[in-house]
C-alpha cells in the first residue's frame, strides 16, 4: 500500500522527497501541503468504502483510517504522513486476512448446500428408478394375467399382484417420508449455523454488542420504513488517557462498562446500540422524541460516576460527551448523522461531559443566514 501510495504521488509530482533532495525550489510546506492533499482524498475514500462493504468488525479498520485521515491533515512533516500511513497498512492487512478467512468459510457453507441437494437427487433419482423398475415388472405379470384362464388362479394371482403393488407403494412413501424428514433435519441445522455465523459478524467483539456495519445497515433500514426516531452519537470522553495511564487492558474494560450501561439506558427490543469506532458508540432510539432521549442520556452521562476496576490505584471517572439528532422527512442516513456529529463535536467544544441535540433548521433558519 505503501509503495502503491508513493507511485501515485510520484506520479503527480508529489514525491516524499524534501527540495534539498530533488533540486526543486518548492518550499517544503508547500510540498507537504500538495502530498497531504491526495493522500486525505485517498483515505476518506477508502473510509467511505469500508463503511459500504459489509465485513464482520469493519468498526476497527474505519478507525483506523479515520486517525491515519486526521493525522495526515494535522501532520507538520512527510514522516509523520509515512508513519500514519504504515499504521492504516497493517490495519489493512488484518482486515484482509479476516475477509479472507470468511471466504473461505462462505465457501463452504455453500459446498455443503450443493451437496445437499445433490444427496437429494440422487435419493429421488434413484428411487424413482427402483419404483420404475418394480412398476414394470409387475405391469408386465399383470398382462401374462390375461393367458389364465382358471377363474380362481386368476383371482389368486390378482390378488397377489395388488398386493405387491401396495407394498411397494408404502415402501416408496416410507423411504420419501424419511428422506424429507432427515433433509429438512439437516437444513434446519445449516439455516441456524448460518443465522449464528449472521449474527457473530454484526457483533463487536469486545464489547458484544453491535459493530459499524450492523449500525449502518440498520439506520438505512429505519431512514426507509420509519417516520420518526433519534440518533445519538457518543464519544468517550479522553479514553485514550485512560489507556496510556492504565493499559490498555483496562481500556478494554472501560469500553466494556460503556457499552453495557448505554445498553441498559435503552429498551433492548426496539432499540439499536453499537460500536462505531475505537471509543465512540451509537445509539439508535425508537418510539422517543428528542426531548426525551436527551434527558434519558443525561441521566446516563450522571450515573456513570467513578468506576473501579481490580488492579487500578484509583476509581476511573468516566464521562461521556453526546450529540443528539432526530430524524425527520427529506433526511438521508448521511445527513442525519452528519448532525449528530455536529452536536457532538459542539459537545467537546463546550467542555465534554455533556449532551447537545442539534435540531434540522428549518426553511426560516436557513433564510436568515
């Protein structure tokens, strides 16, 4: 990646070299600044992507794109650049060994299909032969019937022969019966196998609850059935603090925590709640208002406190920051969440700790400005 990344640039007139090297009079931010460009675009595109292609736990390499993005934006020299760049890399890489190991399994879970279905032709195929086989046979004693010409062997072998035929016909339907119940035995079987494997690629598989893709997937779905719901968009107030001054298994238990308190801030069967990002979550609230879901996530932002975890010298104090937006018609899911952003980074600005809701101007705000 990499390499592809300096070729392009190269390519543009845009290499990693510094003017002393290359003879070129170019001041050195300007060249920065022309490197920087490109490679924001070529980040925030493959940002985009990865939000667009379904992929178990794409939450992480969006992060990670996301930081190699803001770190190429604010970066004051071309290795600062390089070294973002090498991180978004080997994110990368893992993602691509992951996607690969779910090619793998997809491909199986397909050969089992078609040799399931193949069992059943051949079932159906060759037991249709045998009853062709059994049928013709008696077909043919059945016209030898007509050379007697003993009434009462006649009936004797009748009788035979109509008895042969039920005994292959019971035989044909106990042997379908069979076949159909140890079939849809083993399709009820592959149909849970792949509704859990569904269900494991849309978790997060920290916190357990749902990952990026999940998020997306469903806030599309509700901007095209619903008439009304919230989005709040949460941010970890100086996770990464926590992180550098406790480790990062503690960090991992602080999210944890996180997760499982804005889980039970919402009703579970209506609501959706998700990790989007290394420390930020989502929450999707149905059948609330804006009002109401504001108050409901200050409460939670109140309860949260001082957590403690074994092992640490002293209580965490976790605080979240939120922003807050209510669908309404004309939104799209891009819109929608770029306004809970903007309440959200509102929220940081102010002083973290807090919740802001940013509500659609309307025709009249916007004729004002």
């Amino acid at each position: 990646m990499e390499r592809a990344l300096k070729d392009d640039l190269i390519a543009l007139g845009l290499g990693f070299r510094t003017p002393a090297a290359s003879g070129s009079t170019m001041p050195a931010t300007m060249n920065l600044d022309l490197m920087r460009l490109p490679v924001e675009r070529l980040l925030t595109l493959l940002r985009d992507f990865v939000g667009a292609v379904e992929m178990a736990d794409e939450g992480t390499l969006h992060a990670s794109i996301e930081n190699c993005r803001k770190a190429v934006v604010s970066a004051a020299d071309p290795a600062a650049i390089l070294t973002s760049v090498d991180a978004c890399n080997d994110a990368c890489r893992q993602v691509l060994a992951q996607l690969e190991r779910q090619r793998l399994e997809h491909k199986e879970e397909i050969a089992t299909l078609v040799d399931m279905v193949r069992e059943a032709l051949a079932i159906v195929a060759g037991d249709g032969e045998s009853f062709n086989k059994n049928l013709g046979n008696s077909m043919e004693r059945f016209e030898a019937l007509v050379q007697i010409d003993d009434v009462k062997q006649l009936k004797i072998q009748l009788l035979h022969e109509v008895s042969s035929l039920r005994q292959i016909a019971e035989a044909r339907q106990k042997l379908w019966e069979e076949t159909c119940e140890a079939f849809n035995t083993r399709v009820t079987t592959l149909e849970s196998q792949l509704s859990a494997t569904r269900q494991e690629a849309s978790l997060d598989p920290l916190t357990r609850i749902g990952n990026r893709g999940a998020f997306d997937r469903t806030l599309r779905e509700w901007v095209a059935e619903r008439s009304s719901f919230v989005l709040a968009t949460i941010d970890f107030d100086h996770f990464k603090q926590i992180n550098d001054a406790q480790g990062h298994a503690i960090g991992d238990r602080a999210l944890i925590a996180v997760a499982q308190a804005l889980k039970n801030s919402v009703r579970s069967k209506s609501d959706i709640v998700a990790r989007i990002g290394g420390d930020e979550f989502a929450v999707l609230v149905a059948d609330l208002n804006l009002r109401q879901t504001e108050s409901r996530m200050r409460m939670l932002n109140a309860s949260l406190g001082a957590i403690r975890f074994d092992g640490t010298a002293a209580p965490m104090k976790v605080t979240l920051s939120i922003g807050i937006s209510e669908f309404t018609a004309g939104d799209t899911p891009e819109s929608l969440l770029e306004r809970a952003d903007s309440a959200l980074y509102e929220a940081k600005r102010l002083g973290r700790n807090r919740v802001v809701v940013k509500v659609k101007p309307t025709m009249r705000d916007m004729m004002r400005h």
